[in-house]
C-alpha cells in the first residue's frame, strides 16, 4: 500500500456511536486510514490544527505507517493495549512558555521514542491520560509503526526493543 494513499485525522468531537463523555476515539480501516476523536471540552482547536499538520507530513512522508498484518481487523484500535512495547509514543504537556508563539504542539521522536509536547493550556491532563491509553496500543502494539531511516537501517522489519522511557521522563536530543 502506497503511503499517498494513507491518512489520519485528528478530529474535534465524537462520532454518532459513541458515548458524548468519552475523551478519546480511534477507529481505522483497512485502506490506511485512521480518525482519533477528540472531545471537544478537552482540547482546544488550535492543538488539534498543530496534531493534524505534523501527522500529515509524518504519514504523508511514511514517517508512521500502518501495519495492517493477517489477524488485523476495524476495531482493533479500541482493544486494550497488549503490552508488547515496539515502541513508544505519548503526550505530555509542558510550559507554555517553551513554545515558540502559535505552537501548541510539538514532536521529539528518537529510536522508537516519540514524545509529543503538548503545550500547557491547549488540553487537560485527562485528555493526556487517555491519549497515552490510545497510543500505548497504536505504537506500542505495533498497529502503526515508526519508519524513521535510521531507524529503518537498525530494524527493518518495524520491530524491535526501543529504549522505553517511563512516563514524565526528559528525553534529550
């Protein structure tokens, strides 16, 4: 499959299916798209415009590919995550302050790392506490993988045993 062909969506809202009070949705297909939903009482709109322009360059690019396996299936996104730990991503906020003006979310990825800074005031830490629910899946369950180059050259395959640094842990670059 192609990565033109592959897409997500942040999105601000639930779907029709959902209970209102949820935080955090994910659904995908088999033709490599996926939607995270986000309540909107959460999160502010200028962090999702920010999530939605780096996942279209980290996707568009293959940056993050699906992996879309035999045994895949829609809906596998809403399992609890199995705990294989390929690699890690998650949200975190930090200081307002940090951030260059107008940005409220920005990316450090390194070896099968990615911290996604979130700047302080753009969502709540529940939200972030979900979110990292989601991710611990995506990421650590191998649903999408990381297709960075060097790291490509270390683990073809997309596997691995990145070094996973606990939650609320600096990661430097």
């Amino acid at each position: 499959m192609s990565a033109q062909h592959q897409s997500v969506i942040y999105i601000l809202g639930m779907p029709d299916h959902v209970p209102p009070e949820t935080l955090v949705h994910a659904e995908e297909h088999p033709d490599a798209l996926a939607a995270i939903y986000l309540n909107p009482l959460e999160i502010r709109s200028q962090a999702v415009w920010d999530l939605n322009w780096l996942v279209r360059h980290h996707v568009g690019h293959a940056l993050w590919r699906q992996n879309w396996t035999l045994g895949a299936h829609e809906g596998r996104m809403q399992e609890p995550p199995e705990g294989h730990r390929f690699a890690a991503s998650r949200w975190e906020i930090d200081s307002a302050r940090k951030f260059p003006r107008g940005v409220h979310v920005v990316p450090i990825e390194v070896d099968g790392n990615c911290v996604w800074y979130i700047r302080a005031g753009s969502c709540t830490q529940v939200l972030v506490t979900e979110m990292n629910v989601v991710l611990e899946r995506i990421a650590g369950d191998a649903l999408w993988i990381q297709r960075w180059y060097a790291y490509q050259d270390r683990f073809p395959h997309g596997a691995g045993t990145p070094a996973v640094s606990p939650p609320g842990a600096t990661l430097l670059v």
